[in-house]
C-alpha cells in the first residue's frame, strides 16, 4: 500500500511539472502556430518541453533504428498505443516531424486544444461525418508532405499489454498516397503509466521506442490493407514481447 501511495504522488508529480512547463511554453506555441510555416519550429519546441519533463519527473528514454529514416520523406507511423504516455513517447523521441492523429476527446482538453486546432487532428469515431472530416484533413497533410502518426488500436484497451485489433484507416491512407508505414515498438509506457485508475500509480524509469523498418504500400492494391495491418501487428508484437522478456 505505501509503495502504491508513493507511485501516485509521483504520479501527481509529474502532472503538476507537465502543467507548469507548459504554461511557461504556452505563449511560445501560441506564436509558432500562428502560422503553417513555423509548425516545424511549434513541433521541435513540443519535444523541447517532453525531454525537459522527462528529466525533470525521472523518465529517460532511449530509442533505437531499425533503420535511418529519410528526414526529408513523408511516413505513416504506426505505434502500439498502451499507456497516455505514449503520447509523450512519441511526441518527445521521434526526430521526424508529423502529424497527430488521435481520438476527439483529447482535443477537448483545453491544454491540448491548441494543437488539435493547427498541427494535429482529431478523430470522432463516434461520428461519421466526424470521422470523414478527420480524414479528408489526413490526406491533406499527406499530400503536403507532412507525415502522420496514427495509433491504429483507436485507444487503449483493457486488455494490456496485449494489443487491440487494429483498425484500418491509417493502412488504407498509406497505400492511397503510396507512402511507407513504419511500425513503432513502445515496450516500457504501460509500465511508466497504466490505466484504469484516476491516479495512476505511475513510476519513474526507462521509456524505450523501437522503430521499425519502413513498409513500402507502393505495390499494394485495394484490399491489401487487412494484410498490411496484419504485417504490421505482428511485427510490433514480436518485438514488444522480445524487449520485455515474453
């Protein structure tokens, strides 16, 4: 019960930091998202603000290439999705700039609200209208060159550390641009902050990212998504149990 009690003030811990950094940045993304051309710039100060709230809160991260990773393409990432960490995972870690694709409900946080109004997107799935807009806005960033980042388990399910299925949509827009998916192994964010209490008992310690091989969908045809999402799964998957000792 103590060690419980200790891992939820650390947890309450690391939201007071997240809290207080942000508002000190705040004014600063209030600027750089005035306009497209300094997204890139909003972005690299969103990963300024992730690495100094994790060494300030304990978290230290490491993250290892399967591959080099062209800078300059335009990818759809594909992470398993089992901890609201995650979000500071990738959005902290990877070098590459995108596009965040998440669910409704998080843009409906006033804090994040300003990012879901200019870089990133937000998806009602409960909604189809909600839905179609939310991809009509997908392949406008791709065409523009901008990557996308899309955790196609749609959320975090009950059942960690095992995945959902996956959903389609981020397969289907990757083959309809012909752009590369790139699988994302987060082996250690579930540990860091698990779900389904109010507090959390979360816990300082190594947040890890993997990042695969890119997928080309350039020979794909309508149909070939199941498969890829399918590929894509298991490739995650066998990594995510090799990092963990499964």
């Amino acid at each position: 019960m103590i060690l419980k009690a200790l891992k939820k003030l650390w947890t309450i811990y690391f939201f007071i930091w997240f809290l207080i950094l942000f508002l000190i940045l705040y004014p600063g993304f209030v600027v750089l998202l005035s306009q497209k051309k300094w997204y890139r710039k909003a972005h690299t100060l969103r990963r300024f603000w992730g690495k100094i709230l994790m060494a300030i809160t304990g978290l230290y991260g490491k993250v290892e290439y399967e591959t080099p990773l062209d800078k300059d393409a335009t990818y759809v990432f594909t992470p398993n999705h089992f901890s609201y960490f995650d979000i500071v995972s990738v959005n902290t870690q990877m070098r590459h700039f995108f596009s965040f694709m998440a669910k409704k409900e998080l843009a409906d946080i006033p804090l994040f609200r300003i990012f879901f109004r200019t870089i990133d997107m937000p998806v009602d799935r409960k909604n189809k209208e909600g839905a179609k807009r939310a991809y009509y806005l997908a392949h406008k960033k791709l065409k523009s060159g901008i990557s996308l980042l899309n955790f196609p388990e749609g959320g975090i399910g009950p059942q960690v550390p095992a995945m959902r299925n996956f959903k389609l949509g981020p397969f289907k827009l990757a083959m309809e641009h012909g752009l590369d998916v790139v699988p994302i192994t987060l082996p250690d964010n579930w540990k860091r902050l698990p779900c389904g209490e109010f507090v959390p008992a979360g816990s300082p310690g190594k947040m890890r990212m993997f990042v695969h091989r890119p997928i080309s969908t350039k020979s794909l045809k309508t149909g070939d998504e199941v498969e890829l999402a399918e590929r894509v799964y298991a490739i995650i998957e066998k990594k995510f149990n090799e990092m963990n000792g499964l």
